[in-house]
C-alpha cells in the first residue's frame, strides 16, 4: 500500500513539468493571440497618423481620451495630443515619417521611425513606445535623436 | 447519370473548397505558434544578456556569450563588429564607475526586440533615455539600432519620461 502511494507521488511529480511545460505553451499561445490583435491596431493607427496624417481619425479610432502621456514636451490626454499634433502636421507640408519596424510583445507596441520635415532633411530617429489595453492605446513614451551627419560605420540609423 | 455526374462534380467542388477552408484556417495558426516559438526562445536571450550587460554591466561576458562576432552596428559612434563594442564600452563602463542601466521594459517580437531603459553615469546625473533594437538569428545577436535622448529638468506632464 505504501508503494503504491510512493508510485503515485512520483507519477505525480514526474507529470508536474509536464503540466507546467502546458501551461507555460498556453501562456505564449494566448499572448500570442494578443499580440496579433494589436499589431493590427498599431499596424492602422501609424498607418493613419503617420504616413496618411489624419491625426484626429487616428486618435479617436484608436486612442482614450485620458491617455497617459510621457514624452516631456506634451501634456496627458487624447485632445492635447491631437491639438498639438494637428497644426504641425499641416503647417509643415514636406513633413515625412518614414516607418521602419514595428515591434510588437503583447500589450506593447515599439514603433521605429525616421521622421524628416524636408526631403533634405537628415531628420529624426524616433522610436514610439505605447501599451494598449482593450483595444485602444493608453500610455505613450517616446525617444527622438537628430540623424547626424556622418557615422562610424557604413549603416544608416535604420 | 448525367444527375449523377452533376451531383459528383459539386461533391468535388465542395470538397476542394472545404480543404482550402480549411488549409486558410490552418497556416495562420501554424504561423502564430512558430513565431510563439522564436519569440519564447528569444526572449530567454534577451532577458539573459539584458541581466549580464545592463544591470550586471559584464561587457565582454554578455557580448561573448550573445552577440555574434560580425555583428551589425547602426548606432552612429560606433564601429561594426563584436570587439569593437565591447572595447567601445568596456572602458566608458571603467571611467564611470557610478554608471547605472536601469532595463524598463523589454519587447521581444519573433527575431526583433527592444529594450527601454534609462542610463545614468552617476546617482545625480538626470540620464538618459535609451531604446536599443536587437535583430537575432539562431539564438544570437546579430544587428543593432538606438535611439537616445537626454532626460530633461522639466516635463510638460506629471509623469517621468519611463
């Protein structure tokens, strides 16, 4: 009786990683599915804001309105982004955002972009980072670097 | 028979149109769990050298282990290659001994991920913000992109730039 119960623990501990190796499968298979959700919301929201320019269509499909903002120049919110975003992106006709990757793990997006105001312009490198929840983008951080003029290496910044 | 003949034919048609349903219905799903796969495994990479690099600040050690040695460099500074990236930071890591990389977050997207973090020479210094971009192959490193910006003192939100 009592080896039966030892046979029965150890078949239970030698199932235990089983187990665990399932669920850790099921764990990457439903953040998978959520990644595959939100790569085709962030897919269309920079598609939107970025190459076609319709900044207020591409916040109010895809953006809540108390979102929280981190990059230090702009304050909180869906509409002081929109506010700000808006006369920039008309009042600089030559301005081109250029994207080059998009990263996306889960409830995170990371956007790698080059963002120039002219066709002679070195420009930007700009790398967006925004979370998602529901559906709709939340938070946003960013980092902008001026392209410089001449690198160490053969590559571009891209 | 000719009925017959009909009733065969759109059996057929039926059929063939069942199995490329079906066929659609099944790559996507094969995809998704490959690159559920690439991305679990990379993941484990990354989280390895971001421990190793940024918080443990072993140069050569993480760079050995995770990067490979032709290694494509795209930050402006710095040269192509491996050595070259470590003998870039082994001694800017030696200068400042009050140096900190503190990891944010990590993304890691099937052979792409990117790291967040803040960098700080010492406990004073504002720092700055980082993002690196990591393409891998095989289990190693072997691309590099950053984009870098200076904290700055003040902020138009109630928020850290993190």
């Amino acid at each position: 009786m009592r080896r039966i119960g030892l046979i029965v623990a150890v078949a239970l501990l030698t199932a235990a990683p089983a187990f665990a190796q399932h669920e850790g499968h099921n764990a990457a298979s439903a953040r998978q599915a959520e990644t595959e959700r939100n790569r085709i919301i962030v897919t269309d929201f920079f598609d939107l804001f970025y190459k076609q320019k319709k900044v207020r269509e591409a916040f109010e499909k895809y953006v809540v309105p108390d979102y929280i903002q981190h990059n230090p120049i702009a304050p909180d919110g869906r509409d002081n982004a929109i506010n700000a975003l808006e006369p920039f992106m008309k009042n600089v006709p030559g301005l081109n955002y250029e994207i080059k990757r998009i990263i996306v793990d889960g409830n995170l997006a990371a956007v790698h972009a080059h963002m120039r105001m002219s066709p002679t312009d070195r420009g930007n490198a700009v790398i967006d980072i925004v979370r998602l929840e529901n559906g709709k983008i939340v938070e946003h951080w960013d980092v902008i670097q001026a392209v410089p003029e001449k690198s160490a290496n053969p590559h571009p910044m891209f | 028979m000719r009925r017959a003949g009909r009733y065969a034919l759109a059996l057929a048609l039926l059929a063939c149109t069942a199995a490329t349903a079906a066929a659609a219905q099944d790559t996507p799903s094969a995809a998704a769990e490959d690159r559920a796969a690439l991305t679990a495994r990379n993941r484990a990479v990354i989280e390895a050298f971001a421990d190793l690099f940024y918080r443990q600040l072993k140069v050569r050690e993480a760079y050995e282990k995770y990067v490979a040695a032709d290694y494509r460099q795209h930050n402006p500074m710095a040269t192509d290659g491996r050595e070259a990236a470590i003998g870039f930071l082994e001694p800017y890591i030696a200068a400042n001994p009050g140096l900190t990389m503190e990891v944010k977050r990590i993304l890691v997207d099937g052979d792409l991920a990117a790291v967040h973090l803040l960098g700080k020479r010492n406990a004073a210094d504002r720092g700055l913000a980082a993002v690196d971009i990591l393409r891998l192959k095989d289990g190693k490193i072997v691309e590099h992109w950053d984009v870098t910006q200076a904290v700055p003192a003040t902020s138009a939100n109630p928020h850290p730039m993190f």
